[in-house]
C-alpha cells in the first residue's frame, strides 16, 4: 500500500496540499483497519460521535501541516 502518494508531499497550492492531506488521512485508517467490511460497519459509530469527527479532523491537520512544512509553506 502506498502511504505518500507519488511518493512526495509536494504540491503546488495549498488546496492541493489540503486535498493531499485528506488523502493520506483515510489511506492511514485504510492501513489500520484493511478490512473494507469492518470500515463499512464501523463508519455510521463514528460518523455520528462527535468526539471521532473531532479526531478525524486533527489526524487530517496533522498531515497538513506535514505537507506545508515540506512545501515550504507555498513560499
């Protein structure tokens, strides 16, 4: 499974950066749960706790701000 897609983080805007984030966010949930039918049994439990929708969010800022630092913050 490849993790960095491409390989790289780099990206030439920050929407891109952003959707690249997203990305890698449910390619790690992919990795730590690779049995489709469990993400599909589970995804209605956290799709209505907000406390999961607020940790998804961090895993996603997280890979973020990975991307704009080996971006160099689009500078």
């Amino acid at each position: 499974m490849e993790l960095v897609p491409n390989n790289s983080l780099k990206t030439a805007t920050p929407q891109e950066g952003r959707e690249l984030a997203l990305k890698m966010a449910r390619l790690v949930i992919k990795a730590t749960q690779p049995d489709a039918e469990v993400r599909t049994r589970l995804r209605p439990v956290y799709a209505e706790n907000p406390d999961s929708l607020i940790v998804i969010a961090q895993v996603v800022a997280t890979e973020f701000a990975t991307i704009a630092a080996a971006n160099d913050y689009w500078r």
